[in-house]
C-alpha cells in the first residue's frame, strides 16, 4: 500500500458508503424480498461476475432468515461493493460500508457512554439519527474488525478502510453530561468559556478513547491504510484546532498510512490549522460539487479547485485525494471532464504522485447504477489525463 | 407522503395548543430548507449544497443570475383558509409556502431575512440591490399572502448578521428592504437575529422598521440588551440545539428578568433558533416546557 500511495500516479479510490442494495436492506429488516431485489442481486452478480452469486440467490429464496444468514447476505453486500469497485478500476477499495448501518450510528453504537435521542435532518429530506453523551466514553467492542477481516479474504485491490473520525463524531453529538447555560442571566462570556471546555474534553475523549482503540485492533488484524473521515471537520471554524488535535491523539505513534476525508467545507478554514497534521498523507477532498461542469483546464474553467494550491504547499507534502465527482447528483461526468479536472490539479501541483482521483464523498446516495457508471467515467478520465501526461 | 405529513402536522400542531403556546406555526414541515419553496416558486432550482452555519445540516444555495422583478411573478401556491388540508400548499414545487388552514390562529411564519437571502445566495449582483429587490418581489408578496390566510406574526430568520456581522453601509440598504416587506400587511413584523451575539448590533437593530427583535440569549449578554426597550423583544431563552430540556425556573427566571429590566411593550419567548437540530421529541419536550414557563412568567408579570 504505501508504494501505492506514494508512488502511483493519479491512484484512484472510492471514498465510503455506497448504496446497500434492496435485498440486503430488506433481508436484513426481515422484510419480504420482490423479485426485483432478486432480479438486482442476479443482474449485478452477472454484470459483476460475482463467483458463485446463485448462492446468494438461493439464500435469498428461503425467507425468515435466521441471525447467521442475515450476517451472510450483509457479507454477499460487501463482496458485491468490492466488485463494483474493483469492476469500475479502481485501485484501492472498500465495501461501501455495506455492514455498516451508517458512519456515525455504527460508531456510536460500539461506544459506551452513548445513548440514541433520535434523527435530525442533514439534508433535503435526508436524515440521520443523533446520539447524546451522558458517561464516560470508551470502546465497548472493536467495531471493523469483522468486516475488514471478511474484506481481506476476499479482495482483489489493495484495501482502504474508512473510520469515522473523533471530530465528526463529537461534532454530531449532543453532549449531556453537564448542562451548562442553566442560568442566561449569567455572562455570555463565562457559559461559552465552559462550552468550550466540555467540547474539548468530549472530542478528546472520543478520539483516546474510541477511536484509537478501534484503529489498534484494525492495524492488529493488518490494517495498513486507513482513512479517517472528518465531514464534520470544519463545522465550528474556531475549532480547527481541536479538530487537528482530535486526529493527532488518534493516530500519533500508529504504525499505518492515515489519510483524512474531508468535504461540503470552505476548506480555505483548514490553514493553517493542518500544517500540524504531519501523520496525515493524504486528504481526500469534495470539489466537484463546487466546480463548473464546462471542459478545461484554465484557473476560471475550474472554479472548484481554486483552494487546492493551500494543499499543494503544506509543509509535510501530503497527497490531495482530488474529488472529481458530485456525489449529489445523477450527473454523470464525462471522461473528459474527470481528465480536465486531473489536468489542472497536475498542473497547479506540477507533481502527478501527489495527485489522487476519487469521488466528492461516498456514493451512498445514488443508485449503484448511477455510482457504477461515475466511478467508470472517472477512471476512464484518469486513464485520459494518464495519456495526456504521457505517464 | 401527503397524509404522512398531514399526521406530522396535526402532531406539531397538539403540542404547540398543549404547551398553550400563543401563535401557532406549521413548523415548516414541508421545507427542504428555509429558502427552497421560495425559490421553487421563482422557478429557480437550487443546485449547490452549502454547510448551515455552524451546524451539520445543508441548504442549496439560492442562485440568482438576475435579479427578480415584481413582474417576475412569483407562484405562490395559496392554500384556502380554512382548508383543512394541505393541497395546494403541499408538495411539488413550492410545496407548503403559506401555512394550511389546519395550522389554528393566531398564527406565526417564519421566513428568510432579506439580508440573510442576499447574503447566502449565489451570485454575482450587488447584494444589496438583491436584497431590496428580494424584500420587494419575494417576501413582500408571500408574506402579504401568509397575513391573508391569517398570520398575525411574521417571523424573520436573522442568523446571518449574528454568525458574521454586518458591514456599516449595509444597515441602510436593510433599512429600506424591512421596509419593502413591512408594508401595509398590518402583522407584527419580527426580526430575530441568532447563532451570535446581537450585542454589538443593537443600536442599530432597535432602529430597524420591524416591531420587535429578537436575540440569541445562548451567545447574547443580557446586560447588553440595556433598557427602556420601544419594541418587542424576542427572546430566545431555550437552546435548539441541545438536547437536555431547560427546567421551567431557568426560562422563567430570565423572563422575569427581562421584563423587569427592558419593560418591552411585548416580550416573546421562544428557543434561540429553529428546533429542527433537535430530534422531534426533543423539540416536542422543549416546547412543553417552554409553554410551561411562559405560563408562569405570565403569572408572575400579570400579563
């Protein structure tokens, strides 16, 4: 893996989530299957050539599935994201977190000192559920062992694992171990004074305590890349800071590659806060959501990208995972629109090594069909722009 | 889906008549966001999705490439009063605009300022000719329409001048768009500012031509307010994004506090901002409570 990451041009990876297909949503709520999910788990077996996906099929005739085939067909999802994604070219590989219910959920779910309040909207009519921190926090069971244990039985490609990360975490959590503005009539100043200390001390604990265990046992099974994924990193632009610090304290003195994800951010908030992030190699960013869809290579054709020169001049020399796709849309970029958009991060990084080429952010909320035929374009593109560089 | 948000509706609605709330809200059930019906309704359809402050929920940016005219003609789906049902308030696009009839008087809305629309749109015009232009041609006519279908408040989301300020020669131009959707619509006209401290700003808050303002009392210093207040005074005592439920003393304490200090000729309580970071019980527990203190401060200030 690091010979990869470090030396292969314009590598290419997926971020995250995929969709989880209808019959593994369904089997798993111990719903009744239509023969369309059958239909989709046969034509994505064909078209993926799954080995032995009858298999599947079989298991997904009988019904009232008991609790070990129900943790089968969650491993039928995973190998059938693996071979989306290998299938699609990529070079480095998950399974969408197809065993996952969800990035912060799975998380917090493994977690003591949590307990679930409920969902709240992110966005348009998408939610997820939130959680409040009421005690201590500590790692209740290691929470990826399972599937990265299944993943490396199973994979072609090298593997990446993502992990959510300490921040995000926190930052998506309510905190209810002190209530702290019970009186207003009290100084603004003094009530964010103590916000912020509970703040730190939570994202603190989650990181010692959650996330680095967690990351150990998945480095102890040999785990060698792991992504951990910071959505939620620049949500209060004076936490920085403490975003940065929250990934040191999970990683410092790990024995693995670590890259961070990060997206639907000014990431112009991220400098300098980052310079300190130097056990970070690489930074998967989201820019195509903010980009023109007009071919070219020029500083006005590619307004998305305009920030990717603060990457290019951190001081530890990270690789950018350059988001090429827009994970909120059907849009299937072209070929050539991925080739451009390469292009000119080559040309702003004059390195094409530290150039990586992935989707915006996980392809969770388009169809497989729309995922499969975006991570096609993009590598397509990445072979264009391989052909334009003459590497 | 319509009869899924006709439940949730009659829902929002019982809690709100059981906490004795005073205005009614629907709760914006049916918004994406708090611009999307609004721009649907120009015929725009957003794209770009764009963080919400501080806060891990998204809109989509309202674009604009011109700017809109009162012959633009915005669609406003207008339900009848009285109605009973949501359509053609509901769904589609400019879904849920003007509140049904199933929301009881007397009733609040709540909108987008028009120095927060300008200000998060994208777009390459002078924002302040935006915002005038939006005051006019958009708010202006929808919130002529809410007062028609029986709004008495008129609720104006300010979370942008108290997250990022406003420059000196922007107080103006916001002067003359509260002006443009003031009006003659004859409903009180409030203007809340939250997600920051409104200290700094209320010398010139107090001036705007709104009947009451309103401030964050998490991130605002009660001994900034002053005293002697001429307008409404919005006061946004519980925290919408927490999840622990303020106990009734606490709202009540600071209540009591506040009309004794600024005698505002009218003190609204209500949370520092949208409940929607809070799960729907939560939010539902908070208004509880929330009613539940505004009946004793009530008490306490022979209201």
């Amino acid at each position: 893996v690091s010979t990869a990451l470090d030396h292969k041009p314009l590598l290419t990876h997926e971020v995250g989530s995929l969709d989880k297909p209808g019959w593994r949503v369904k089997a798993y709520a111990g719903k009744p299957l239509s023969e369309r999910d059958l239909e989709e788990a046969r034509s994505w077996g064909e078209q993926l050539v799954v080995p032995d996906y009858q298999r599947l099929l079989d298991l997904l005739g009988h019904g009232n599935f008991s609790k070990e085939q129900k943790a089968e067909i969650q491993r039928w999802s995973s190998l059938y994201a693996l071979r989306l994604e290998e299938t699609a070219g990529l070079d480095v590989v998950y399974d969408g977190e197809q065993q996952r219910t969800e990035m912060y959920d799975w998380a917090v779910k493994h977690a003591n000192g949590f307990e679930r309040r409920g969902s709240v909207r992110a966005f348009d009519n998408k939610y997820y559920t939130k959680a409040a921190v009421v005690a201590p926090i500590s790692l209740a069971s290691p929470y990826h062992n399972a599937e990265f244990s299944y993943l490396v039985s199973v994979a072609d490609a090298e593997l990446k694992v993502p992990v959510t990360g300490a921040y995000t975490i926190a930052d998506w959590s309510f905190d209810e171990r002190n209530a702290l503005d019970t009186d207003l009539r009290a100084p603004a100043a003094e009530r964010r004074r103590r916000r912020h200390e509970a703040r730190r001390d939570f994202v603190l604990q989650v990181a010692r305590n959650l996330i680095r265990p967690n990351l150990q046992a998945l480095i102890g099974l040999g785990a060698r890349w792991i992504q951990v994924d910071e959505p939620g990193a620049s949500t209060e632009p004076d936490e920085l800071d403490l975003f940065v610090d929250s990934f040191n304290a999970s990683v410092e003195g790990l024995d693995a590659i670590f890259s961070t994800h990060l997206c639907f951010s000014d990431y112009n908030l991220f400098f300098p806060a980052i310079e300190r992030m130097s056990q970070c190699r690489q930074f998967a960013v989201g820019f195509a959501n903010y980009d023109s869809r007009e071919l070219g290579t020029s500083d006005e054709a590619r307004p998305g990208y305009q920030v990717i020169k603060k990457f290019r001049d951190l001081p530890y020399k990270p690789a950018l995972g350059l988001g090429v796709l827009d994970i909120h849309s059907d849009f299937i970029e072209s070929p050539e629109l991925v080739r451009d958009r390469v292009l000119y991060a080559v040309k702003v990084f004059g390195d094409p090594a530290r150039i990586h080429v992935t989707p915006d952010c996980g392809l969770r909320t388009r169809s497989w069909r729309v995922a499969f035929d975006k991570l096609r374009s993009m590598t397509a593109g990445v072979q264009l722009a391989r052909q334009e560089l003459r590497i | 889906v319509d009869a899924a948000f006709r439940s949730d509706l009659a829902r929002w609605v019982e809690v709100q008549q059981g906490a004795g709330l005073d205005f009614y809200s629907d709760g914006l059930l049916r918004w994406q966001d708090i611009f999307r019906p609004l721009v649907e309704s120009l015929g725009i359809k957003p794209h770009t999705l764009v963080r919400w402050f501080d806060t891990n929920t998204f809109f989509r940016e309202p674009e604009f490439s011109s700017l809109p005219s009162p012959s633009g003609g915005i669609s406003i789906p207008f339900p009848s009063a009285g109605s009973s049902i949501p359509s053609p308030s509901g769904g589609g696009q400019g879904g849920g605009l003007i509140s049904d009839g199933s929301v009881p008087s007397p009733r609040v809305s709540t909108f987008p300022s028009p120095f927060m629309f300008s200000r998060a749109a994208r777009t390459s015009l002078d924002r302040n000719r935006l915002m005038v232009a939006l005051a006019e041609s958009v708010l202006r006519p929808v919130i002529d329409a809410a007062v028609k279908a029986g709004s008495e408040l008129i609720h104006l989301e300010e979370p942008w001048l108290g997250y990022y300020g406003i420059a000196k020669q922007d107080w103006a131009p916001l002067r003359d768009a509260l002006e443009a959707v003031r009006g003659k619509q004859g409903a009180t006209l409030a203007l809340h500012v939250y997600f920051g401290d409104a200290g700094p700003h209320l010398d010139q808050l107090r001036t705007l031509p709104v009947d009451a303002i309103g401030v964050d009392l998490i991130e605002t210093d009660v001994a900034t307010l002053g005293g002697g207040w001429d307008k409404g005074l919005v006061a946004g005592v519980m925290n919408g994004r927490q999840s622990l439920v303020e106990s009734a003393s606490s709202i009540v304490e600071v209540a009591g506090h506040l009309a004794d200090t600024l005698r505002p000729p009218a003190l609204y309580l209500t949370s520092n901002c949208e409940l929607g970071f809070l799960p729907t019980s939560v939010a539902e527990r908070k208004v509880q409570r929330l009613g539940e203190a505004a009946n004793k401060v009530k008490e306490l200030v022979s209201v």
